[in-house]
C-alpha cells in the first residue's frame, strides 16, 4: 500500500490527463479525499475484501478503496480516464485491475470467483438499470455482499423509503424485499465536478434472505399494476390482475387502500399467494 500523501492531487490527475467531463458519460468527479474516504467506510472494513467499482474515472474513489486495503476490479467506458489509472496501479502493485467496458456487458458471476462489494459513484444515466439489474438476478443471494452506491437524491430516497412515504414506490420494493436498506449519506451537489443540477446521495444495500415460495416476476407484475395508477384504490388498479382483488382480503389489505400505504411484507405476501 502507497502512502497517500505520494499521491498526485486529482485536479492534477485530471489536469495532466485532458479528462474534461463528459455529460453523455454522466461524468462528475468527486475531488475531496476525505469525503471520498467517508464513502470507501461505508461498507465497513474493506482490507482483503474484493470490491467491484463502476466508473472509476480519474480514480478518486478507486484510490480511498486501494487506500481501505480492498482488491479493485474497475470497468470504466472511457479510455482517455486509462493512463491515470495505470498510474494509479503503480502505488497500488497487484491491487487494481481495469478492464476497458460498459458496465452494463459485465457478468459479474464470471468475473468473480468469491464473494464481493459493489461500490460506484455511478454514472446517473445507467445507474438505476444497473441497479435493477444487480437486484433481479435469477439466483438469490447474490454472491454481492454489498452494494454502495451513489444516486440522485431523489432515486435514493425512492430505494429506502418507508410505506407511507411520498417517495416510496416500485423501486423501494425492488430494493427492500431483498436487501435491507439504508440511506447512508446525502452528498451536496457543490462536492462534484462539474456540479450537477442535483443533490445526491449513498445507499447502502446488504443482501437478505428471500422469502420462500415468492415468484420475483409475480411481485413485478403486481407493483407495475399497483403503482400504474398510484391515486388510485387497490381495487382499481389491479382489477386485471387475475385473482388479486379477491386476494387482498387475505394477507389484511383493504380494496379501497392506495398502493403507497401497502409495506413491502404485504405486497411480498400477496405476491406468495398470486405465485
Ligand atoms: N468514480 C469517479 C468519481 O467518483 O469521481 C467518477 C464518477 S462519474 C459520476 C461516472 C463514471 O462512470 C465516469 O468515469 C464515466 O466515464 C463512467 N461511465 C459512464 N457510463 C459507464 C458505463 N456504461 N460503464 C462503465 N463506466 C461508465
């Protein structure tokens, strides 16, 4: 392990390497070691952990992981960000490895052999398919044992958000019935560069057992049908779902109930039902 202070500053890195942000990229980097540093805490000790990073860039986050001790495996899309992160694997020998891709083709299960962290500042256009395509995986649990991640303040308070709550939605029960969450830190939109026009923040996600006899399409179906009318009654917005008003009786959910004030225990237990 390199001793940080050998490390060039990253406007420097940035600097010397022309890596001028790229909005199609979703590219705002983060430049403060010591927020990047709080971020690399958040999924606890990472010393000899395998982590798994989306979009290093000039390698401000990939740095505070090196520095945690963790073995990085970053896909990064744009090749100009590739020689600061060459650099980056001289003070860090046999701790990083880059591969030049779209995250989005990456099989994780054949990248990696044992269990891993995701962690990524991720690029805001792919970060929420990315997401839902780490959470929909035919086999649960994952061999991910975290995920911390950064969104728009917005989609992380979607991902954590209680019943009952304005913000709680599809995506929340995507999250939850599967992981516990949490929203770990809010992020201030003047930390990046550039500033994007909105505030941000890490969601935590911690894999848990899924619920027996729970088919994940079934449960898709019925929050799609649920929340397409978000206003309306239950009995409304899931009358052409085949048996689920009458079925709502059973798991205690009310006909006349809106969607957002059904917890994600009973969408999962009515999804058991309709399984
Ligand atoms: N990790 C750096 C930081 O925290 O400063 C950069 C974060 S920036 C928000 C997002 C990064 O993801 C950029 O470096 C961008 O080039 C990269 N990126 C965008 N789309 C990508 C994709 N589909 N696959 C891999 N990397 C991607």
């Amino acid at each position: 392990m390199t001793d940080p202070s050998e490390l060039p500053p990253l406007r420097e890195t940035i600097k010397k390497h022309g890596l001028t942000a790229s909005k199609v990229l979703g590219q705002n980097f983060l430049l403060d070691r010591q927020l990047l540093n709080r971020i690399a805490e958040v999924p606890g000790d990472l010393k000899g952990e395998n982590v798994f990073e989306v979009g290093p860039g000039p390698g401000g986050l990939t740095q505070a992981l090196l520095l945690a001790g963790a073995q990085v495996t970053a896909v990064e899309k744009d090749e100009r960000c590739l020689p600061a992160l060459a650099e980056l694997d001289q003070h860090f020998p046999n701790q990083l490895s880059v591969i030049s891709e779209d995250a989005l083709k990456i099989d994780l299960d054949k990248l990696f052999n044992s269990p891993f962290h995701i962690v990524s500042n991720l690029p805001y256009n792919v970060g929420s398919a990315l997401l839902i395509k780490w959470l929909s995986s035919d086999t649960w649990k994952p061999n991910w044992k975290s995920l911390t991640l950064m969104f728009q303040r917005e989609v992380a308070e979607r991902i954590a958000a209680d019943a009952g709550s304005n913000a709680y939605g599809r995506l929340s029960i995507l999250s939850q019935w599967r992981c516990e969450t949490k929203l770990a830190m809010t992020v201030h939109r003047s930390a990046f560069t550039p500033p994007p026009k909105v505030m941000s923040a890490i969601v935590h996600l911690v894999p848990k057992e899924q619920p027996d006899g729970v088919n994940p399409a079934v449960l898709e179906k019925l929050t799609q049908h649920a929340f397409s009318q978000r206003r309306k009654m239950l009995r409304q917005s899931l009358k052409n779902l085949k048996g689920a008003v009458e079925a709502l009786d059973a798991v205690g959910i009310k006909e006349t109930q809106r969607p957002e004030t059904v917890s994600v225990a009973q969408f999962v237990e009515l999804a058991r039902m309709l399984s």
